[in-house]
C-alpha cells in the first residue's frame, strides 16, 4: 500500500519589514497574516474529505509554523525532512534590489540555467522528489503533506512536467500557502491541482530567488 496523494504546501507570510532575502536563515517567524495564511491551506486540504495521514516540513520555522496547523488538524506530528528546505544562495541577508546594482555581485548572475547564486536546480529537484518518494512509499493509505518553499514546489512542477528548469523566478505559480497535489501512477508522477487558499493581496513576499 502507499499513499493516495502527496500535496506540496508553500509556507505563509513570514514577518520581514525589512525586506531582506531571508532564505535558510533563522530567527524568521510568520507574521499575524502568514499564520492565517497557514490555516486557510489545512482548510482547504480538509475540505477536500481526504484522510491526511503523514506531514513533513522543512526545518526552518516559517515552515514548521505552517505545517503547525495541518498537525492540529489531522491529528499528526509534523516530521523534519531537510530535503525540502528552502536552496541556499548567496544573497541571503540582503536586499536584492541594492544587491543587483552592486557590480561585484553581478558575477553570481553569470548562468541563471544553474543558478550560479544557489544550489542548482537538478539539485533541488533530485532532493525533493526523493523526499516524496519515500513519503508515498512509506505511507500506507491516505494523503501525504509536505510543507515547503516556493523554489523546491515549484522546481518540482518543472521536474515532473517535464520542462526545463530555467526559469524566471518572478514568473512562479506558487502564492503563499498554496496547494500543489500529485499522484503517482507507478514510477510516474502527475500534478493533479493546484490552489490558493489564502487571500494574498498585500502580502509581502521577498524571501526566496
């Protein structure tokens, strides 16, 4: 037996007045709306009348705090997987717009294919889809979370769409505390859904190139 279906949830809102690319580093909660943000993406899974029977998380705290309300939810102790924490880069702690004026940073934007600022992006989705194979194998019967980060959801789309991994990071479709859901048909896997919960509008979100 193994799971019926694996959903991909984005962390919400994380409370950042200073803009900063925050990445991996500690120390950075969700704010009152991320929190609520949060809530509204274990709803919207209950609402859907599916047994939710493991939750993962990234170790960082926005996530934790994310899958916070899945736990309450479904009755389950959320699991840390460091193979979905959110990819280093060198930009972390900074502002991106002061970062890209700044010349001497310009080198790290040489080959945005890999990116050369972070961890490349085969990277990123070899760790994640192991990560999901081992939920869904381990996983007797339900639905399977997993509470993550803008890049490695997103990189998973590309990987499992089969499209290439380049990409524009403003272009991403993966709002805070959205819900991306797979199934895996033998070795296959399939998006099945993608949404969006939680109203979003005002929201700032700066925290992953």
């Amino acid at each position: 037996m193994t799971a019926s279906r694996l959903h991909l949830v984005r962390h919400g809102e994380v409370d950042n007045p200073t803009r900063v690319l925050y990445g991996r580093l500690p120390h950075f909660h969700l704010s009152d709306d991320g929190q609520r943000m949060a809530r509204a993406a274990a709803e919207h899974v209950a609402s859907l009348g599916r047994d939710v029977e493991a939750l993962r998380c990234s170790p960082l705290e926005r996530t934790q705090e994310s899958a916070a309300p899945f736990a309450e939810r479904f009755r389950l102790e959320p699991v840390l997987d460091e193979r979905v924490i959110e990819p280093a880069n060198v930009f972390e702690g900074t502002r991106m717009s002061r970062s890209l004026r700044n010349p001497f940073n310009w080198w790290h934007l040489r080959q945005p294919s890999l990116p050369s600022w972070g961890e490349p992006y085969t990277s990123i989705a070899d760790r994640m889809l192991g990560a999901m194979n081992d939920l869904w194998h381990g996983t007797e019967a339900g639905d399977a979370v997993i509470v993550s980060h803008q890049a490695p959801i997103w990189i998973t789309h590309l990987s499992i769409a089969g499209l290439p991994l380049r990409h524009d990071p403003r272009t991403r479709r993966c709002a805070l505390s959205s819900v991306t859901s797979f199934e895996r048909v033998g070795d296959v896997w399939r998006e099945v859904e993608y949404a969006e919960p939680a109203a979003t509008g005002g929201a700032i979100d700066v925290g992953a190139v």
